[in-house]
C-alpha cells in the first residue's frame, strides 16, 4: 500500500543507520572515555555538536558538500558518475551524523561507569586492550548500548529537517514518514497524518519502555 511507503523507508532508514552507528560510534566513545589527550576537549564538543546544532545547519552543509558543484559532490559525480543528493543514501549519510552523538555519548558513560580495578585485574592476568575490551568492557555496558541503540532508532524514525533538505520528497525513494506527516497536514489529509503519526508513536514508546524495563531490571530493582 502506498500509505505504508513512509513508514518502510523510516524502518528501512532506521535499520541501515544503527549499526554504521555501532561501527563508528564503539571506537568514538572508547577515544574520548580512556584518552589522555590534551585535545580531548575538543573532539568532545565536535562529537556532540549535532546536539545543539539547528538541522536547518545540518542539512545546509550536507547539501553543499553533497551537491553537484560541491566538494564531496563534485567529486563523486565527475569520478563515479553518482550523485547522492535528494536519494535514500544520503538519508543513511545524514542519520549517521546527526545520530552519532547519541550513540557516542551513550556508549562513553557505559565506559566510563566500569570500575577501574576490572580493568586493571585484566590486564593483571595478561589479557590484551582487544580483548580487555571485548571480554570485560562491552559484556559489562549492555545498557549503554541499548540505550543508543533505542535512541539513534527512534531519533532517525521521527527526524524530519536535515531529511528533507537533504533528501526532499520524493515518494518511494525519500519521502519518509516524518516528511509525509508534513505533507498530509499541508494538504489538510489529518487521517492519513493521524495514521502516521499514531505507528510512530507507539513504536518510540514500546521502544523507550523496553529500555527502561531492560535497563530497570540490569540494576536490579
């Protein structure tokens, strides 16, 4: 059905998005919990500059390193003939970025939370950082990671500026329920805005709810 079209493209957008996040986001967050840089400071505010960030800001830069004449742009259209603006990957470029706080800042309070004599007895008894790290670290910050998980999902199901200046309207391709809800309002459609809005309602909230529950039972109350 066309009515779900939206929807799909918002999961769809959702799924590819969370684990790239994963991916950039676990090496991000070790960075800015254990180093001893001078210029942690600073990575830090970059990291979390999405946060304050207007996405009219966000989507403006996107769209002029993106688009033909711009630098990333450009190049891919002269070299790989590709062009990514207004199209479904670069909703996947613009969800990494304007989530990837999310994910970063999450993980890196799991980090920071585990006490340091786990650390220090693992690498007592010989284990390596990469392994330190895979055996003790992240079985130990289960919450932190469902917690950006849950929130870079939900945040990437309802956004809506950077999306639409980065990706427009475009049905079946970029037109994701967030920019539909939009759409519907404007044209006075409040069935098909109440629709969508009710699925995306409900799907943040069972989502917030099983992370509290999750997160409720790991401490144990």
């Amino acid at each position: 059905m066309e009515i779900l079209s939206p929807l799909w493209l918002s999961f769809k957008l959702s799924i590819i998005a969370v684990p790239l996040l994963l991916l950039t986001g676990v090496p991000a967050a070790y960075f800015l919990a254990f180093s001893k840089s001078r210029f942690k400071h600073i990575w830090e505010a970059v990291v979390s500059l999405p946060l304050v960030l207007p996405p009219s800001v966000i989507g403006f830069y996107l769209v002029l390193l993106f688009s033909p004449n711009g630098y990333i742009g450009s190049v891919l259209k002269s070299v790989l003939d590709v062009q990514l603006l207004f199209s479904f990957p670069i909703l996947v470029i613009g969800a990494v970025i304007f989530n990837f706080p999310f994910m970063v800042n999450s993980i890196k309070a799991g980090f920071e939370s585990i006490p340091a004599y786990l650390i220090e007895a693992s690498y007592t008894l010989g284990k390596s950082k990469k392994e330190t790290l895979l055996k003790i670290m992240i079985p130990n910050i289960k919450p932190a990671f469902l917690t950006g998980i849950v929130l870079c999902f939900a945040h990437t199901v309802g956004e809506f500026g950077v999306i639409l200046m980065i990706g427009g309207n475009i049905p079946g391709s970029t037109r994701v329920a967030s920019v539909a809800i939009y759409n519907e309002v404007e044209a006075l459609n409040y069935n098909a805005a109440h629709f969508h809005s009710l699925i995306l309602l409900s799907v943040s909230f069972i989502m917030l709810l099983i992370l509290y529950t999750v997160n409720r039972k790991y401490k144990g109350f």
